[in-house]
C-alpha cells in the first residue's frame, strides 16, 4: 500500500509547539511507516519523518513572513497531485482543507479528506461539489455535515506514553489553547477571578485584539500568561493543573488538548458543544457545564475524580494506535483489499 499524505503547511511536522493538525498527520504518518506502509509525506522542508518526505515549501508560512501562504500553498499542493498523477501513490490522503478538492478530477486514484472543521460556512459548497468524488472522514460524530457523506468517523490519537499520569492534583486552572473568542479564554479568567484559584494561560494569540482587550488587562500574579507550550514542557503544564477549563463559543470539531489534559489525569471542565461530549464524560473523566456560573460551581466536585480512571478513559479510546488502525481500515475499505 502506497500512500500520500498532504500535510497543511502553517507548521512543521510534527509542530515545534501549536499545530494540531500537523500533529495528527506526524501520528498517522509515523504509525503507517511502522506497519510497513509506504508513506509519501508532503511537508515543509524542516519537517522530521521516516516517511519519504517531499517538500516544496522551506518553512511553515506561520513562522517565516517573507513566505506567502497562497503561492506556496499552490504550489505544494499541485506536487502531491503531479506526483499521484504520475502513479507514485495509490491513495492521497488530504489534510489540508477544502483546496486540495479542487485538484481531486485531475487524478485517477482515489483521494481520502479528513476533515478537521469547518472554519466556515462558506466553505462547504467545495464539499459539496466534490461529495461522492473523493471520501470525507470526520473527526467526530458531531462535526460532520448533514449535506455530506463520509466513509467513517475516526477521533484523534494521542501516544499517550509522552503523557504522565499524576495522580496528586494541582493547585491551579489551565487554559490551553488559541487565544481567540472561539475558545473561552474570558471565560477562564471570570472563572479564576471568581473561585480565587490561580490560572495559568497558554497558546498562541490568535486574536490580537481580543488579547488586548479581554486577557492582557485580567493579567497579574493570579492569572498568567506563559504563551505557547510544547514537547515536556506541556506534559508538566497539563499534569500540574487542577482542572483543564475548556468554556468554549463554538461547536468544537474535536478538542485535542482535552484528551492530552485527560493523558495525564487531569480533569476537564468544558462546555458540551460540537464533540465535547464525545470526549468527556460527565462526572466521570470532568464536567459539562453551560454556564461560568455552573463552572465555579463544579470546582470543588474535581477534588473527587480518580485521575487514574481519567487516564484510562484515553487509553481506551484515543491511543495514536487506534487511530492508525482505523485510517488503514478506511484506506483498505476505499482501495477494496
């Protein structure tokens, strides 16, 4: 089995710290290569794989300014469709959005998209243009799209070994995520100022306005900012906290750094949009909540979660192995062997 695998092209894969699709794609990737799958993995050029690693793009648009993200994002593309053309692969796998589509009637072999979200509305005439030309896998059950059709739901997973289970809680709050209204950092903060615990604030700043207006101000030796966290530096982060809080103002496609707060047994406290409530079980691995009020509200019921069963909850269901298994069911089911 010869598979390509398109990687976006904001971050380095595996990412140095933010980029939850390119993790996924490193996972997938990884996983393939150590079952024996060929894998083309297409990338930027500083990214790390045993795959057979094809690069147009030096470095990823989001760290290098002088990279124009349409002229390279072009050309990455048509090199992983010139290449499937040519017959170098007998799947693409697309994890790059919506564009890629577009490229699929030029190819004879089948070409596989997961979709990580939709960042819009207005892009969803793509899928549907391309709907029952090339496959759609969601990342969950609550992100797919009633005008599309999928050939299977596969969540994320996570090497739950490079997470470590600490079974004594920590004292503070955790935020960690992008900076931006979508993901409830207000939120966090109103919770912290109003329960008096400690928060700690990480991820990039998305928003730069929204930073400036709802986090910057709240900042001082109770609520803190620590920017982007990554690698050992994040297990620590994530296993020290008393509770992850996830108050979130969008349907979440999946919410990766819930399962990898829940790796190391701390709890999460989030609201149940999109596919929360796949991930966490209320009253069991953290807490559903609607409202900053019910949040404050549950905090003293996290003292008596066992962050042990926490952590088997990801073991159970969202191991990296899962996830490669599943995705080379799908590849299996498309190809027809």
């Amino acid at each position: 089995m010869r598979i390509g695998m398109l990687a976006p092209i904001a971050w380095r894969v595996p990412p140095r710290h933010y980029g939850p699709w390119e993790r996924v794609v490193s996972l997938l990737t990884e996983g393939l290569v150590e079952r024996g799958v060929e894998v083309t993995l297409f990338a930027t050029a500083d990214s790390l794989t045993r795959a057979r690693l094809v690069a147009v793009c030096p470095r990823p648009y989001e760290e290098d300014p002088e990279i124009d993200p349409k002229v390279w994002e072009g050309l990455h593309i048509a090199e992983a469709f010139e290449r499937a053309r040519a017959g170098e692969f007998d799947l693409l796998h697309n994890h790059f959005d919506f564009l890629p589509l577009t490229y699929s009637g030029l190819v004879d072999i089948p070409v596989l998209t997961t979709i990580h979200g939709f960042s819009s509305e207005k892009i969803l005439p793509v899928y549907e243009k391309y709907n029952g030309q090339v496959y759609y896998v969601s990342i969950s059950h609550a992100d797919r799209h009633p005008k599309l059709d999928y050939v299977a739901t596969v969540y994320h997973g996570i090497p739950v070994e490079e997470f470590t289970l600490r079974r004594e809680r920590g004292d503070y709050l955790l935020f960690f995520g992008r900076i931006h209204p979508d993901k409830g950092a207000a939120e966090a903060i109103e919770v912290a100022r109003r329960s008096g615990r400690r928060l700690v604030i990480a991820g990039i700043v998305q928003d730069e306005k929204y930073f400036e207006e709802r986090v910057k101000p709240h900042l001082n030796g109770n609520i803190e900012y620590i920017g982007s966290v990554g690698g050992r530096e994040r297990d620590k982060l994530l296993g020290g906290a008393y509770a992850l809080l996830h108050l979130i103002n969008f349907d979440e496609p999946f919410g990766l750094s819930m399962v990898e707060a829940m790796a190391c047994g701390t709890p999460v406290i989030a609201r149940p949009r999109g596919a929360v409530p796949e991930v966490v079980r209320d009253g069991e691995t953290g807490f559903l909540v609607h409202t900053v009020d019910e949040a404050v509200e549950v905090l003293p019921r996290v003292a008596q979660l066992d962050r042990g069963r926490i952590r088997r909850h990801v073991e159970e269901r969202f191991r990296a192995e899962r996830m490669v298994e599943d995705y080379l069911r799908v590849y299996r089911q498309i190809l027809g062997s």
